[in-house]
C-alpha cells in the first residue's frame, strides 16, 4: 500500500495515477481536498518558462490538460486561451526574445508580437504601454474545482481510499514498513509521498528528514464581478509591473487579479489584506483601464510554497519516503505530468515523462546545487 499525505492537486493525481498501475492507495488531509494552494490559485497553465526543465515538463503537462476531461470522465473546463506577456523596455524585449528562441527548441510556439497584435487577442489592454508582447496561444487555463474533483471521483472508482478531516501527526519506521498515525488511527504503508506542499517541512521532520527549505508565502488574488466573455481571455503579465497579471476566469467571467505582494506567513493564515487590495488594483487598471469601472467581488489568500530556486523538489529522500514538494506557485500546472512521472518512477522505475529529476533532486539544497530560478510571476 502507497500513503499519500496531502489532499492538494499533486497527491489527489498521484493518488489517481498509482491506481491506474494497480497499486493500493490511502490519501490523507487535514482539511477538505484542495483547501491548501489548489482551490486558492488562478488556473494559469503555461510552458513559457525559462529553462529547460521546466519548459520541457510543462509542454508535457498541457499534452495532458487536453484530453484530461475525457480521460477523467468530467469536464475540467481546459481552455488553451494563451499566456501573453509584455515588454516595457527595449531590455526586456530582447529578454523575450532570448527566452522565445529557447521555448521554441523545445517545441513551445512562443513568437514576439507587436503591441497592435497583443490589443487584438485583449480588446481592452492598454496597448500604448507596451512595446511588444511574447505569445504562446497552446497556454491556458482549467478549473482547480472541477479537476481536482476529477482527479478524485476517477481514483475513488479505481479503489482509491481518501481520507479528509484526518491529520497525520506521526510517522515511524516499522521494519520495511512504515507506520503513518493520524487523528483517525494508525496506518501501515510500504510507500509513502510527502505531498503537502507548504506543510512539507513539518512532515520531513517527522522523519528526521528537514532538507527541503520550503516557506510558506502568503499570496492573494481578487476577483471582478463578471465581464463580457472573450475581453480578457490570456493570462496578461507585463512582469515589469510588480509580475501583475489579470485573466478573465473560464466559467463565469469575472477578472482574476494577482501581484507579486508576499508575506512569509504561517500557511494555516489565509487572511486577506486591504494593503493587497490596493496594490493590485493599482496594477490592474494600468493593464486593462476598463477595470476602473468594474466591482471588485471576491478577494481570497493562499500560499505559494517556495524552495530558495522557486523550482520543486521532487524524488526521494528517505527508502521508501517521496517529496513532491515546494512548487512555488506551479503545482497545478505542473500536476499531470509530475503526478503521472512520479507514479511510473514508484512502480516501474522509469517514466515516459521528460521530467528532469536531477533538476528537480530534493537534496540538492543539503549539496547548495541551487538551479536556474524558475520564472515566476505574481
């Protein structure tokens, strides 16, 4: 039996993907699924990255976001509606280049635009304050609820066992097996995956294992009553801009805005702040000026879990003990394919995946083998 700890997007796919190979799995969550990073994000999913690794996992991942609604049996609202970034100063256009030509290698169709090109993909962008734009139309967006919940009900008919409302508090080595205690009773497992994200470091030290430096930031998003449909449909970053985006959201319209506004918290804090509220809005309305006019709806906080590199840690660390662990912001983009990679390595000892598990090595913190840090907006 495989025990997964953390009910977030990562272990929920996982949990899915062991069970496909027809291994027994147990997930365990303190809270109700996907209330930690995965119901908090704002369902951006994107290959332009700005190294290797991650633009190569990523290509991989939107491969899956295309047929995951049918291979899930429900709708995740998938939509390959573009990442559009923009260019403030003749610097970053030449940045932009530099990474398009990359992403191109890999297969990414990332190709610079003028800003006349950018105003037609978003009718309302304030386009004279750009000088060019880097667009990759294969980006997109899906619904955290709806594949999150995917994800599950496919497990739940494959056997999978999942357990919210149920922390785990203890973690013992028991001859080749180990033995998870949770507030719901002990569990014996041959396997287990630390998939909980912001909380990693509290479960490593369970067994003696604290090599991951993760911390917890505090991230916030707001979100507009509804909008006409198609006005914002890309992400919209210009990253010079505080790494600010706006994105109009796959089901019901309303405008998501984020800015790189970041609070080292505790992650069980997701109290909102009035300071975001204002800082974001400032940013929003200098992207897209229409926003002035719109009400402000919903505003919410979560976490972005981050390693020193901003790049997860992914492998193993202890016989027997994975981490899927520190994303930074990226794991419910990265969730299919880390989720599938992760799986086939456990049962059959290699992946179809291009996922760069030396990149990705969790001990290289212990080593200080920092990676490229990965590109990271909000």
């Amino acid at each position: 039996m495989i025990g997964i700890i953390g009910g977030g997007i990562i272990g929920v796919a996982t949990a899915y993907e062991l069970a496909k190979l027809g291994e027994e799995v147990v997930v365990f969550e303190k809270r109700y699924f996907g209330s930690g990073s995965t119901f908090r994000c704002a369902s951006g999913i994107r290959a332009q990255f700005t190294d290797e690794a991650n633009i190569k996992l990523m290509k991989y991942s939107i491969e899956r976001w295309k047929t995951l609604s049918e291979e899930l049996g429900h709708n995740i609202m998938f939509q390959q509606t573009g990442y559009l970034f923009l260019a403030t100063t003749e610097e970053e256009v030449e940045a932009f280049k530099k990474n398009i030509k990359l992403q191109n290698k890999f297969g990414v169709p990332t190709r610079l635009i003028t800003p006349e090109e950018a105003k037609e993909i978003v009718p309302p962008l304030n386009a004279d304050a750009f000088l060019a734009g880097a667009w990759n139309p294969e980006d997109g967006k899906a619904s955290p609820f709806h594949t999150l919940y995917a994800y599950k009900k496919a497990g739940e008919r494959l056997g999978v066992k999942f357990y919210e409302y149920t922390k785990v508090i203890g973690i013992e080595r028991k001859g080749s097996k180990w033995r998870i205690k949770t507030t719901r009773g002990e569990f014996k497992v041959d396997i287990i995956i630390n998939a909980t994200n912001a909380w990693a470091r509290e479960i490593n030290k369970m067994i003696g294992k604290d090599i991951i430096p993760v911390t917890p930031y505090k991230h916030q998003l707001v979100k507009t009553e509804p909008i006409e449909r198609g006005q914002i449909e890309p992400l919209v970053c210009p990253p010079a801009w505080n790494d600010s985006y706006v994105i109009q959201d796959g089901e019901d319209g309303g405008v998501i805005c984020g800015t790189a506004l970041e609070y080292e918290s505790s992650p069980d804090d997701v109290t909102p702040t009035y300071e975001f509220v204002k800082e974001v809005l400032k940013w929003a309305v200098k992207i897209i000026p229409a926003l002035k006019h719109v009400h402000v709806v919903r505003q919410w906080a979560g976490h972005y879990a981050k390693t020193p590199d901003k790049n997860p840690a992914i492998g193993m660390i202890e016989e027997n003990f994975y981490v899927a662990v520190g994303f930074s912001g990226h794991g419910f983009m990265m969730a299919p394919a880390v989720a599938q990679a992760l799986a086939e390595k456990i049962v059959e000892g290699k992946t179809k995946v291009p996922l760069d598990w030396e990149w990705f090595d969790p001990w290289r913190f212990e080593r200080g083998e920092l990676r490229a840090s990965a590109f990271q907006i909000g």
